[in-house]
C-alpha cells in the first residue's frame, strides 16, 4: 500500500541524518512513466502532470493524493517534452517530434497547433512570461549546439539567439524581468533582460557547474532558482543573484525536470533513471 505523501517526509524528517539537507519520496510508483518522462507542470487544483505515462506520446496526470492515470494521448506521433500553464484550462506542451508547441484545453482535451517551425532542432522545454509569451529551448545533442526562441500566436517562433551550446532548461523570474537558459552539456547557466516586448538583451554568465549535466529549471516564488543535476541525483538552488543556497538529493540520479504544488511548499521532479515522480518538502 502506498503511504501518503505528508507521511513519508515527516518520518524522513525525524529517522534521516542531520548531514543530510534533504531527501526526496517517491510521489508515484516507479515505472509508471518511461524513461522519457519529462514535463512536468502543476495545474490551479494541485494536479502534476507529465509527458509519456506508460507510453511514449501521452501525457500523465497525478492528482494530489499521487494517484497516476492516463490524462491523453497526443495525435500525428507527437511526443511531449516540456510543459507550462497558461491559465486554469490552457496548457501548452513542446512536440519536439513535429517541430510544434501544442495548445490543449484540459477542461475539453482539445488539443491544437499553437506554433510550427520545420526550422527547429526539437522543441524541448518551455517557459511562459504573465503576458503570455513563450520561450523555448531547442537543442541539438548531435552537435551539443542549440537556439532559444520567442514563441507567440500573433508571429510564431521567433529566434531569439541561435548557435548557442546544448540549450535544455529555461524559466521566467517571477517577476518577468529576467530569462534563464541552461546548456546542459556545457554546464552553464545564462539570464538575460527580457524587453517590455518579449525580447531578451544583455546576455550574462549567471552560474557555472564544473561537472554533471543540467535539465529542467523552475523558479520559486521568492526568485530562487532550482536546477536539475542531471547524472548527478540532486537539485541545485541559487538565488536570484547567482549566489549558491542549498543541495536536495534525489533517490534517482537522472531529474530532468521540476515544477512546485500550488503553495511552493513541495516540489515534484521526474526521473528519467526511475520512471517516476519524486517529492520533496521545501519547508523543513
């Protein structure tokens, strides 16, 4: 029987030792995603989801007590890669098979092209700006280069800068002022100034990891930055002035993305390694 989530990190809390910052549970049953589990986003009810439950091709849904099912299928041989919400019922998910980001309505599961660039190495994860602008990341780990790209309904992908290294994570400050990319083989992590029209300048060095890869990032709401260490089975928090907080292990060693419940009080990540989402309490 699978103990609740509350109950495995309050007897975590009191048995583990003091060295230790803090340890991940597994929030669902290993193996009840594939090993390209990737996403993930959590909706105004408390809800995870992510990409490739069972399958490739499908998104996953969790609800708050970590009961996993089949939320949908994507159409045309689509595969989903990073998640966001833009709104209560519209979630839009990177299709890096068809060059794609995808508009579902989750009330309905209508799902439609929101934007289409055939020039695309592979749309992999998105982050999304308060006035709607989305921003992606496309990486080619043929030839460790990637782009970053502006994605609108009104002008579509729109390349924001090309030739960069192995492009994978990328978030928006909450307060909308900054954009953050990673390269995963590279090992470093940019921030720019995003423009009053969606744009991005003044390009600077924001962190440098000397070993591991990098995945998915995902701000808190206090502008914190939390990093996936990809191989390593740990996530990296940085303020948001570049400054080193904290180190959360993993029970897996491959995360490769993260989103936080509704209150930022826990964290979810998804294992590549495992084929699960894992959990942690940010409050201890």
């Amino acid at each position: 029987m699978k103990h609740c989530l509350f109950f495995n990190l309050i007897l975590f809390f009191f048995l583990a030792p003091f060295d230790v910052i803090s340890q991940s549970v597994d929030y669902t049953q290993p193996g009840d995603f594939t090993k390209g589990i990737e996403g993930p986003a959590t909706d105004y009810l408390g809800n995870v989801y992510a990409v490739n439950y069972q399958e490739e091709g499908t998104i996953g849904i969790v609800t708050p007590d970590g009961k996993a099912s089949l939320f949908l299928k994507l159409p045309n041989g689509s595969i989903g890669n990073g998640i966001r919400f833009g709104g209560k019922n519209k979630m839009y998910v990177a299709d890096y098979i068809n060059h794609n980001i995808l508009k579902i309505t989750t009330e309905t599961k209508k799902i439609e092209v929101f934007a289409h660039q055939s020039l695309a190495n592979q749309p992999n994860d998105i982050a999304i700006s308060d006035i709607g602008v989305l921003y992606a990341s496309d990486p080619n780990w043929v030839t460790n280069t990637g782009n970053v790209w502006k994605v609108t309904k009104e002008k579509g992908f729109e390349l924001l800068e090309g030739n960069m290294g192995t492009t994978n994570g990328i978030e928006v400050s909450p307060d909308n002022k900054k954009l953050y990319v990673n390269e995963s083989v590279q090992r470093k992590i940019w921030v720019y100034d995003i423009t009053n029209t969606g744009f991005i300048k003044n390009k600077k060095l924001f962190f440098s990891f000397d070993n591991y890869g990098l995945d998915g990032m995902r701000c808190d709401n206090e502008g914190n930055l939390y990093i996936c260490r990809y191989g390593k089975g740990s996530i990296v928090v940085l303020s948001e002035k570049g400054v080193f907080i904290k180190e959360y292990m993993l029970n897996g060693k491959k995360p490769t993305n993260i989103t936080f419940g509704s209150n930022y009080e826990t964290f979810f990540i998804t294992m590549a390694d495992r084929g699960c989402i894992e959990a942690i309490s940010n409050t201890f």
